[in-house]
C-alpha cells in the first residue's frame, strides 16, 4: 500500500487531479475565526492495470464496502 499525500507536493496533486480526485474547498470555524482551506479528500485505489476512483469521501459509512467491492471487481 502507498499513502500519497497531495497537500504538499505540487506533483503528486496533479496526479491525484488527473485520476479524479477532487480539490475542495473546506469551512474551518475556530474560537473568533472562520477559515477556507482547500484540500483533497478523495482515494484512488490501484490493481493490477485497473484505477476505480473516489473523487470525495463524504462519508465514511461504507467507505469498507466501496473499497472491498474494487477487489472483488478488479479480481474477476
């Protein structure tokens, strides 16, 4: 497994954009502040030959699922 983190390698963010990851753009509230910060929250998982993509992890419900499910559908 490789762990790349765009955030802060110019590089690897245009990697992560030309797969389907998304930039977005998060609200961050503090004591007295707001803040806008941008960032990646997206996974790409690789197999093989073969990418499935999460361009935005909303939730982290199934998050498992979605990812055994690229196994099992790369694996046939």
């Amino acid at each position: 497994m490789v762990n790349k983190d765009p955030s802060g390698d110019p590089q690897v963010a245009t990697e992560a954009t030309s797969q389907g990851v998304r930039e977005v753009q998060f609200n961050v509230i503090g004591q007295e502040e707001f803040q806008l910060k941008t960032g990646f929250a997206g996974i790409v998982v690789s197999y093989a030959d073969k990418h499935e993509v999460i361009p935005f992890v909303q939730q982290t419900g199934d998050l498992e699922y979605q990812l055994i499910s690229f196994y099992y559908q790369t694996d046939q």
